[in-house]
C-alpha cells in the first residue's frame, strides 16, 4: 500500500539525506544510493509545492472591514 507523503516529510527526509552526505561515514556505493534517494525527494517535493501554489489565495481586506479572497500563482 502507497503512502501518500506530505512536502514536510519528503523535505525533512531530504535534509537527513544530505546531513548524511556531508559526513565521512559512507563509502562510495551508500553516498550515491542516498544520492539518488536525494533527487528523487527533491523532486517530489517540488511536484507538492506547485500542486500546493495552485492552491494559494490571497486575502486582502477593504477599507469597509469585508474580506476577499483571490487565486493567486506563485
């Protein structure tokens, strides 16, 4: 069964995957697996942050107290 993953854990995996290739503990074959974990998390994320922008409105507020809402891209 397929998880769906949020952008804040692919993002928080990301980041464990480049702690661990900036360290000395990994032999050459290990670096370029989380290598390619690290891409491939990459661009999940950036795929949830633009499904994620599609979503973005602004809210603007007029002068008579009222509260709009407007689609917006990022």
């Amino acid at each position: 069964m397929s998880k769906k993953l949020s952008f804040r854990t692919e993002l928080e995996r990301l980041e464990d995957i480049v702690r661990s290739l900036e360290g000395d503990e990994l032999d050459l074959d290990q670096a370029l697996k989380l290598f390619e974990e690290g891409v491939s998390k990459l661009k999940s994320a950036r795929k949830l942050l633009k499904e994620s922008q599609l979503k973005v409105s602004k809210v603007t507020e007029a002068r008579d107290g009222t509260v709009d809402t407007t689609d917006i891209e990022i």
